[in-house]
C-alpha cells in the first residue's frame, strides 16, 4: 500500500526546488536568482509554489536577514545531497567515456568566414566537447536552452541573455590583386567608376551592413554608381566573387585577414576602412551557461583577441 502511495505522489516542479536550493544555501534571493540566471521575482514565485506543495512557509524574516524556517531547514540539505548527486551522475553520463555536446548558432558568412576555419583548433585543445553548429539568422532560443551560445550581427541590446561584444564589424574593400594592374587599374577611389561594385544583403537573409552608397559618401566620391552590380544574400559569397576578379566587395575585415595575409586578396586604398556601430555578439544565458559554454566562449575571445593585431594593421 506505501509503495502505491509514493508511486502515486506529485513531485513538486523542479524548476521550484532549484530556486529554493540555491536560495536556502545563499539564504539571499538576489544571490540565487543571479546563480540561475533569472530575477528575484521569478526566484520568489517559484519558492511560493514549493510552499503552496509543503503546505507552509520555508523562509522567515529575522531581523534584515533571511532565514530558513523548520520545514527549510530540514528540506534546503536534502535538496542539496538530491543536486549533487545530480551532478555526479552528469559527471558519469559525460565523463571520459563520452563526449560532451555544445549546441551553437552562428550567421552563415561568420561560420565560412571566420569560424569554421579556426574550430580544428578548439577541437585540438578540446577533444571532449562535440560542437554542433548550426548556421543560420534565425533568432535562436538561448535563454530557453535549446541553443547552448549564439553568435549575432546587431547592435546588441539583445532581451533575456547575456550578450557579450566579440568584435565590431567595420568594412573594407577587397578585391584580387589583377584587378590593381592591367588596363584599367584600381588606384583611387574614382576607378571604382570602371570596375563592378558587389553588394550584399537585401535585409532579409543577411542583415544589413555598410554599404557602397555609404562608403563612396563618406570619401566624397562622386560619379560612380553605388547601385550597379552584383548582389549576393550573404558576406561569404560576395568575398569568394571578389577573389576570383569578377569586382570589389565590402566586408568585415576580421573575414578576410587571412585572405589579405596570404595575398589571395587585396585592400585597394590604404585609407578605405568604414566604422559601423553594428558589430558581431556572443549570446548565452544570463549566467554563462554550462561549463562547455563557457569555454567555447572563453575560445572565442581568445581567437578574435588574436585577430586584433591583424586587422588593425589593414
């Protein structure tokens, strides 16, 4: 009859016993709501419905402070026991006989461009964590898990995670080194006038970005058509136009510092940087996510750390 009984039995939500481990440990619901990454309210609303479940209070005021009552104090140690045993058995899950998987999601031109020729070496130095990317524009869901970190073009500001600047996303132009001789040489600005303009984005796939009617305003260039051209959706196929001579591309110079290094491109005029106040973020959950996350992060910062002697000398 017991066992029916228990067999029978609601757990409380588990999102409910988190908060009120993390509070009772910290006995601070500020403290706890900053661990889970969510506000104080949403902490205290989950630690009413454990209450509405045990049938009485779990915290007590005493004095300024907060206290556990009876009842907290004698569930606070068996939730935390309950957590970390958990947490061993993740530890068993994804420990040295299996590889630990990391969900991100990144534009396609920054997973060509920028990213998937530098993962050899995050896979080298971590050969544990399986990294699935899956590049698209799409809004992904961070802050619900189903994306473990994020990579987005904007301007930041992005609701509900946390959003980390990993380098601005300024523009240069690019095009192959037979385009600076022959007939019709690109010197000056003005040669721009002879040669094709290939532009990128219509605001649907890629997101915006500086582009030729921008760049030839700010250098006061006059009798070239900004609106003639090719166009491609995305940064990555706009570069590789450029490479193979067909015209001059605009595009972010940590995307092409490689290409600028070997020779396989060229920037035309010394001064033709373009600052933007859109740039590339790294998103994920307000407290860093999991450890995975955090390293992949930590990685990513390194990289484009690494990048900024470069591009700086562009």
């Amino acid at each position: 009859m017991s066992d029916a009984g228990d067999a029978g039995r609601r757990l409380p939500p588990l999102n409910s016993l988190k908060a009120f481990e993390a509070a009772g440990r910290r006995l601070s619901i500020s403290l706890a709501a900053r661990e889970l990454g969510v506000t104080p309210g949403a902490v205290s609303q989950q630690i009413k419905v454990l209450e509405d479940h045990a049938g009485g209070p779990l915290f007590r005021r005493d004095g300024g402070a907060v206290a556990l009552t009876e009842l907290g104090a004698r569930l606070q140690p068996v939730l935390r026991d309950a957590f970390e045993q958990l947490k061993r058995a993740a530890d068993i899950v994804y420990g040295p006989t299996g590889r630990r998987s990391l969900a991100v999601s990144v534009p396609p031109s920054f997973a060509a461009r920028w990213l998937a020729p530098r993962m050899v070496r995050f896979s080298a130095d971590h050969p544990e964590i399986e990294v699935w990317v899956s590049a698209d524009m799409q809004l992904a869901d961070v802050a619900g898990g189903r994306v473990d970190v994020a990579v987005r073009y904007g301007i930041g500001g992005y609701p509900g995670v946390r959003s980390d600047l990993l380098f601005e996303a300024g523009v240069v132009p690019v095009c192959s080194p037979a385009l600076l001789t022959g007939r019709s040489p690109l010197q000056k600005p003005a040669d721009l006038a002879r040669h094709t303009l290939i532009h990128v984005g219509n605001g649907h796939v890629e997101e915006p970005r500086p582009d030729w009617a921008a760049w030839l305003k700010a250098r006061g260039v006059t009798g070239v058509d900004a609106s003639a051209g090719s166009r491609y959706d995305q940064t990555a196929f706009a570069i590789e136009d450029a490479a193979n001579g067909r015209g001059v591309a605009l595009a972010p110079r940590a995307f092409v510092a490689a290409d600028l290094a070997s020779g396989r491109l060229m920037t035309p005029f010394a001064d033709g940087y373009l600052p933007t106040d859109m740039a590339y973020h790294v998103l994920t959950r307000r407290n860093g996510g999991r450890e995975e996350a955090r390293t992949f992060v930590a990685w990513l910062r390194r990289e484009a750390d690494a990048d900024d002697g470069t591009v700086d000398e562009l």
